[in-house]
C-alpha cells in the first residue's frame, strides 16, 4: 500500500491526467462472489489479490477464454480503516 501511497503524489487524476491502469494475466483459478443486494457488483477472488467488479455480475456467465485483467488501484477508506482495493476496468480476452 506504500508504493501506491507514492503514486498518488503523481495525481490528481483525471481527465488530463488519468489514474495509471495495470495488467495481470489470468492464472486459470478464479472465484466470483456476488456483492450487494442485487449482486450486479462482484468481487473476483484470484488466489492472493481480489479485483472490485462493478455492474459487472453478467461478465462472468461464460468464463472461457479470459486471457487477463486490466484494473486500476485506488484507496478506499471506510470506518477509518484505509485499504488497497483493485477496480476492474476491463477483462482481457483470448484472440479466436
């Protein structure tokens, strides 16, 4: 969470300036788990790092051919707790 504190320094971010975008290739083990009442939002478990997914429940009804993820870090704090949390921005899928 440090390093990330760091690059924060580099913001604001915006639409001059866009928040930075990483990528992980997609190992083959993955858990979705619904978020909120309606599950529409869900968390991506991959073994050790989880990515936030948000109106995104009808991404995952066929999972063949994910190649990797693309997501952007960002703090969040809630009940004065401060986390790293990883937004999906978008799945990368594998060339037919």
């Amino acid at each position: 969470m440090s390093t990330w504190s760091e690059a924060v320094a580099l913001g604001p971010f915006g639409m001059e300036n866009p928040a930075p975008m990483l990528y992980s290739p997609y190992g083959g083990q993955m858990s979705v788990v619904p978020l909120g009442k309606t599950g529409k939002h869900v968390k991506i478990e991959l073994g050790s790092a989880s990515l936030l997914a948000f109106s995104a429940a009808d991404m995952f009804d066929d999972r063949g051919g994910i190649d990797g993820w693309v997501y952007k870090p960002r703090l969040d704090t809630w009940r004065n707790v401060t986390s790293l949390q990883f937004i999906l921005e978008k799945m990368v899928m594998q060339e037919q």
